[in-house]
C-alpha cells in the first residue's frame, strides 16, 4: 500500500506524519526502531521513551500514487501542526531545519571515511554544479574560508601541539597500498625548472633557509652560553676542550 500515515501517541494527539510505498513495512521499520533507541528523529524517541510503546498507535491516512506522495505528505503534516507533531523537519521530503547530533555526526563521518566517488558521480556533481551561480553571502563565507586557511599554513605550530603530533605518529606502520599511493604521487609531481635551480643552491649551500640559519645562530648562542664554543678575536669560533 503506498501512501500517507501516523503514529499517533493516543494520550496528547501528538503525531509523527510520513509517506511510503509500503506502509505496513514502514510501519515494522519505525517501531523497530523506537524500541531499540535508535530512531531517527529523537524528538520522536524521547516522547517513545517517555511514555512507553503501548500509548502509540498506527494509522493510515491517505493512500495516493508514488508522484503525490510529497505534495500529500505536506498537506497532513499542515494540517495537524497546530495539534502537535513529532516531525524533525517542517517540510516533507526535506531534511532543511534537521539537526543531527554529535554522536550522529560522528557516525556519518565514521561511515565516509575511505570512500571515493567514482568517475561518474564526479560527472553528475559537476554537472549539478555547471552554472550555479553563487550569492555574495556564500562568496564571502568561501573567501574569509581561504583566508583562514592560508593564515594557517604559515602558522608555528606551538612545542605542545608538536609532542602531541609527534605521539600519534610513533609506532604508526603505513600499509603497502599506502606507500605505493605516496610513491604515485610523488612520481606524478611537476617540478619546474626554477624549483629545481632553487633546490640545486640549496643543496650546494649557495641558499640556505631562512629557517636553518636562525636555528644555526640558534644553536650557536646556545654551545657559546655552554662554554663547548669560544669566539676568537677573529671573530672565528673554535671547540673549547672541557
């Protein structure tokens, strides 16, 4: 059976509206659910919770064609708003105004993870995307993204944040497949001929880094301080023989 139903706490009136192409299965499904805790609208769980399964009742409201579905659904969650509903959401077939939890956003992330979209949904999403034009509102929460991102990555990481780098990473074992992916990469790379003269001073000692000269001088300072260096009066350095 395909269409509209409820389910209906039969003590407050308060209802959860929803559609389907097989009610009576989407009837198991929701209560099955519930009594396991882990329905997805918790407002809808906490009231199941609350007042236990027995105050809960099932009904259809409507039946109607696959391509009605939407337009019906919303005209019976219209239609007992003011009543009470459990519905996260104020429109049918739309998530717009749900909020996912943090344990819920941490399961979809979890569930993300290593997955790569294939050639053809790479298409279809530039294809979606292909002359969308964006508001002044969205250009400017994408530049002030940029720039923090580029504040970032000349940023110090502080002595903390690096230990705390530095102890995640020991004992870490990268897989076969890892490896042969960064040898890919690397072999993949581009290097252009000014790099590359760049790289060729560097390595003859013609440049040195800035960073590598301020930890020299650092260095330095720190053996003079210790007495291992002593200055002499030609401005040269020399090992002292403690």
């Amino acid at each position: 059976m395909t269409g509209i139903y409820a389910i209906i706490n039969t003590i407050n009136g308060k209802r959860y509206v929803g559609q389907s192409v097989n009610i009576h299965k989407r009837m198991q499904d929701h209560f099955r659910q519930l009594g396991r805790g882990k329905h997805i609208c918790k407002y809808f769980q906490y009231a199941f919770n609350k007042a236990g399964a027995d105050v809960f009742g099932f009904a259809v409201l409507e039946e109607c064609g696959k391509e009605a579905l939407t337009e019906r659904e919303q005209f019976w969650m219209d239609y007992y708003r003011d009543r009470g509903l459990y519905n996260s959401v104020p429109a049918a077939g739309s998530n717009l105004g749900m909020r996912h939890t943090a344990e819920a956003k941490e399961k979809m992330a979890v569930a993300r993870r290593g997955k790569h979209l294939t050639a053809e949904a790479r298409e279809k999403i530039a294809a979606a995307l292909t002359g969308q034009k964006r508001t002044a509102e969205a250009r400017a929460n994408m530049t002030e993204a940029q720039v923090k991102r580029k504040v970032r990555l000349g940023s110090k990481q502080s002595e903390e944040t690096r230990k705390k780098i530095s102890a995640s990473l020991k004992g870490r074992v990268m897989t076969d497949e890892h490896k042969a992916k960064i040898a890919a990469k690397s072999r993949a790379r581009v290097i252009t001929p000014e790099t590359r003269a760049k790289m060729s001073l560097v390595h003859r000692g013609a440049i040195v880094p800035e960073g590598v000269v301020a930890k020299r001088r650092e260095t330095i300072e720190c053996l003079l301080t210790q007495g291992a260096l002593r200055r002499r009066e030609d401005g040269r350095l020399e090992h002292c023989h403690l």
